[in-house]
DNA sequence: CAAGAGATCATCT
DNA sequence: GATGATCTCTTGA
C-alpha cells in the first residue's frame, strides 16, 4: 500500500524556523499517532511558544538539565514531560541546535480514530487521548519510522483566523508572562470543523 | 456559574 | 523538601 501519510508530513526544515512563527503554522496541522494497530488523527487549534534561554516560562530557562536537554538539540524532536504527577505535556522542539525552544500543542480537535467522548481540549487531556507518553521523549517526528507525526492536508489558515493570547500557568514568569504567545484558531473557525 | 482544593511524582534545590 | 507549561471534582452562592 501507498502510503500517503509520509508524503504529507512535516519535515525538519518546518521546525527549524522561528518558534513563533511554527506555533502560528502549525493551526490547522494535523496530529498523527499510529499506536496499537490504530491511527489517531486530531486537527491541531491551539498552541504555546516557548522562546529560548531567557523565556522565564520555559523549563529551558534554568539552563540545561537532562529534562530539558532535549530543547536544546535539534528541530522537529518530541519533548515529552510529566506535570502535576499525573499529565503528560506534548511538545515539538523547535529551531536551531544550541537554541531551547519549542512549541506546545495545547488542544486539538479530534478527527478520527478516537474515541466519541473522549476530550482533547487541554495538553493534559490530548496526551491522554492520544496515548502520549515518556516513551516519546527525544523521538523524532520528521523519519519515517516515527509514530508520531504532524502532516499538512493542504489547508489554509488565514492569519487573520488566528488569535493571540498571554500563556497558560505561567505567573511566575515576570515579563515573560505577558507575551502573547498563544495561538488559537477563532471559535467560528474551530465550529466550522467540527461540522 | 465561579472558586478552591486535591491528586501525585519527576525534577531540581 | 518544594514545586509545577493540568484536570477534575466539590463547594457554595
């Protein structure tokens, strides 16, 4: 069988770019996971940008430690983490080596493959959905053999379909609190979707 | 409705 | 020993 899923993902050179710049792209994606026989697929509506060493929101901004090391390598790797003792965190590592960055995808629409009532609408509640888990820490997205993936479907979002907003959790960051660098599609957008 | 607390543990101090 | 890029449930108006 032809498999169309490879055609269409991203590759290493998408995430290689401004981290803010990948949050915006990435409304819109699609978030792919082959687990278990199945393929879980969920269109990607809301993301964070976590912006280098000075970003006092990013866990990246206490330096380099063997959690975080993984935002500090290359593009397009998964960086995976446990909050609260009970959620995972999905991120996708973005630009250069030596440069901590990445991006949070915090919500997504489900499209197929999962379950009726499940919800997706939160990192914590997606990873669950979607069977993310420390295993996929350090992985990367862009090979072929990745389980996990964000593919593009030709759509087209229009920036001014995209709203900003401060970060979620994040007040103890002093200034960096403030940055609107959350990126969400506009509820009409998110209700034609879900048609 | 909104606000508050509890769950629960890897990571860092 | 403290804490957090969260979620759910309970309480009370």
């Amino acid at each position: 069988m032809f498999d169309n899923s490879i055609i269409m993902r991203l590759n290493q050179q998408f995430y290689n770019q401004p981290t803010v710049k990948v949050a915006k792209a990435l409304l819109g994606k699609f978030l792919v996971h082959k687990v278990n026989g199945k393929i879980l697929v969920g269109k990607i509506i809301e993301t964070e940008a976590y912006v280098g060493p000075k970003d006092l929101a990013s866990h990246a901004s206490r330096g380099k430690t063997k959690r975080t090391e993984i935002m500090f390598g290359e593009a397009g790797y998964w960086y995976v983490y446990l909050i609260y003792g009970m959620y995972y965190c999905l991120n996708i590592v973005t630009e250069h080596k030596n440069y901590p960055a990445a991006v949070l995808i915090r919500k997504v629409e489900p499209v197929s493959g999962l379950k009726e009532k499940i919800k997706t609408d939160g990192p914590g509640k997606l990873c669950r959905a979607f069977i993310i888990d420390k295993n996929l820490n350090g992985m990367s997205s862009f090979e072929k053999k990745s389980k996990l993936w964000i593919e593009d479907r030709g759509e087209i979002i229009k920036p001014d379909k995209i709203k900003k907003a401060p970060r979620v959790g994040v007040d103890y960051a002093g200034e960096y609190k403030n940055k609107l660098w959350r990126f969400k599609l506009s509820d009409e957008e998110i209700e034609l979707i879900k048609r």
